[in-house]
C-alpha cells in the first residue's frame, strides 16, 4: 500500500531528545499501513521543556491522534496533560498522549507492555512472584504497577539512590493492595534479594551503550530466575548474557518496545479489541536496526 499522505492524514509521533536512533517512526507507520490507517507517525525532537509546551499547543489544534513521549519528557508530560489516567499517575509518567477535541489525555502502556512481553515470550505468571525490580525511574514505576495489578507477592525496588525509591513507594501509598513493595540499596546487601526473586527486571540505562557492564554482578543470577531487560538495543546485553550463562529464562526489551506502541495505537484507534499487528512492528523494528546503526553513528546522529 505504502505510506499516502492527503488531506485527511492525520498525526501522531514521538516527542524527544535526541531522537536520532528512534525505532518508533518505523514501527508505527509500518503498522498504520498494515491496518490502513491513514495516520502517519513523525519524530517530535524539541531540545527543552518550551519546546514540549510549544508542542503540546501545537497538538490541541491540529489534527493529532495522539504522540508518543520518551526521554527526557516523561514526567514532565504529567503536568501539561488536561487528565491522567490513574496508571500514568502511580507510575509518575506519560509515555503516550491521545488527543481529543483540543485536550490532551495522558496514559503510560509501558506497564502494559512489559508484562505483554514477558507473557508473550515466557510462561510467566505474576501472581504470587517475588520481584527484584532495579531502577526507580518512570519505566520502573510503570512495571511496579502493573506488577500490582498482576497480584505479585513482593516487589523490592533496588536503586542506587534510596530517596528515589522511596518517594515511588510514596506515590504508591495505599494502591499496592496485596503486594509487598520496599527498596533496597544497589550494592552488595541487595545480592540476596536478587538472588531469591522469580522476575529480576533492568529498569535502568545500564547496558544502551555497547561496552556497558551489567547493572548487577553475574553472581546474583540462578537458573529458575525470569531475568527481563528493559534495553533494546544492543540485544543482548551484558546482563542477559550473564543470566543466560547463569540457566535463567531471559527477556529482551524489544518486545515490550513493540507492546507499548501497540497499546498506545489502541487507544487512538478507540478500539477495544486489539488488531494492532505486533509482528509488522516488531519486523520494521529489526529491519530499522539491522540497516541504520552504522549509518546513524558514521552521521553522528
Ligand atoms: P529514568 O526515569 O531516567 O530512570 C532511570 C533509573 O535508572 C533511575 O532509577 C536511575 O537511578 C537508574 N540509573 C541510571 N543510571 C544508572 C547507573 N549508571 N547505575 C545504576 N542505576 C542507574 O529512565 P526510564 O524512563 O525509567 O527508563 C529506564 C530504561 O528503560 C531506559 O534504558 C529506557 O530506554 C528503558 N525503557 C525501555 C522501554 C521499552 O519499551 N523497552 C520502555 C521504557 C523505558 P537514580 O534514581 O539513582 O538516578
């Protein structure tokens, strides 16, 4: 079919910086085409926070379906959103918008994404697990809260700042119903809570750059453990290759990128059954990758 732009076309996008290496553009658009939507998907880049407001304006009156958010915006988003979903609020970040009559409506489907993935790829069940999340950013948040939802039994955010941890448990108060949630520090002292949890989870940066370490020593790792990365890029890293020398079951986080996107293209669509193509996405993804890197780096982009 291939990608026809007319008068009816309408908006979505990514907004970020830098957006250089994005896969978003590719995923989606490959997607709307599959489903013939007549939607196209751009990269947003504003360098600064008057940017986003400058955007988000810019998004009331035209004909946007809605935009992706990505770093360094997420929890900036929060507040220029006319409502938040109650997810988006727990986890402290807006990582897709959907645009109604000039008003912006936030939503985060990173949670949604990551347990899709980890279903989808694993034999994984949340109910009752105990789970070593590393990270406390908005990604994290956003898979503490779904985790919740999904009835784990304990979840121990490990962090290198304690204060950040804390504040996530905060912002939790009385939502995390069944589940025990509490921090521990990144150092040697969180080798047994790692070590005994079902699902560790990297919801860090730590291993986006190629000669990355693990976030954590391959000592803490066992088989019967679910070892999920929520870098993408390189596939795999440090840490999944230690988890993997280790037996345990590992998860890339292509395909919670792939999931996320999809959600968020439901809620534009307004549809309740999902007909996103995840395959599509997740194929224009790895095309993007295999084809670009050397050509984005040799740019220096
Ligand atoms: P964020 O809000 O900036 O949070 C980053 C977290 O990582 C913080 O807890 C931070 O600790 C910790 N951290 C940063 N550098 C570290 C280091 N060198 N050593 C140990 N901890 C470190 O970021 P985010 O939005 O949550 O994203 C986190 C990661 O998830 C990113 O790599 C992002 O690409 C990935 N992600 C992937 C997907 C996907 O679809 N696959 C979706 C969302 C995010 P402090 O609190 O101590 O600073």
């Amino acid at each position: 079919v291939g990608l026809q732009i007319n008068g009816r076309t309408k908006l979505a996008g990514v907004v970020g910086w830098p957006l250089g290496h994005t896969l978003s553009p590719a995923m989606h658009n490959a997607a709307y085409d599959a489903m013939r939507l007549n939607w196209v998907y751009l990269p947003l880049p504003v360098k600064d926070e008057s940017g986003l407001i400058q955007l988000c304006e810019a998004a009331r009156v035209l004909p946007f379906v809605g935009f992706n958010v990505t770093m360094p915006y997420k929890q900036a988003m929060l507040a220029l959103c006319d409502e938040v979903a109650m997810l988006a609020k727990l986890a402290g970040a807006v990582n897709t918008v959907h645009c109604v009559d000039g008003r912006l409506i936030g939503y985060n489907t990173d949670g949604r994404g990551f347990l899709e993935a980890l279903g989808s790829e694993t034999d994984f069940v949340s109910e009752g697990i105990s789970v070593a999340m590393i990270g406390a950013g908005g990604a994290a948040g956003a898979a503490i809260v779904s985790l919740i939802l999904g009835k784990a039994a304990r979840i121990t955010i490990v962090n290198r700042t304690l204060g950040r941890a804390e504040k996530l448990i905060e912002r939790l108060g009385d939502r995390v119903h069944g589940t025990q949630v509490s921090v521990a520090l990144l150092d040697e002292g969180a080798a047994d809570v790692v070590r005994s949890a079902d699902l560790v989870v990297n919801a860090t940066p730590v291993g986006m750059s190629r000669d990355d370490p693990s976030p954590i020593p391959s000592s803490w790792l066992r088989s019967g453990q679910v070892v999920a990365d929520m870098v993408y890029r390189p596939e795999p890293t440090a840490l999944l290759l230690d988890a993997a020398a280790a037996g345990a079951t590992t998860v890339g986080g292509m395909g919670m990128l792939v999931a996320q996107g999809a959600v968020a293209i439901d809620i534009w669509n307004e549809s309740a059954q999902s007909r996103t193509p995840r395959d599509v996405m997740r194929a224009a993804a790895a095309e993007m990758l295999s084809g670009s890197i050397a050509t984005f780096e040799e740019l220096g982009i």
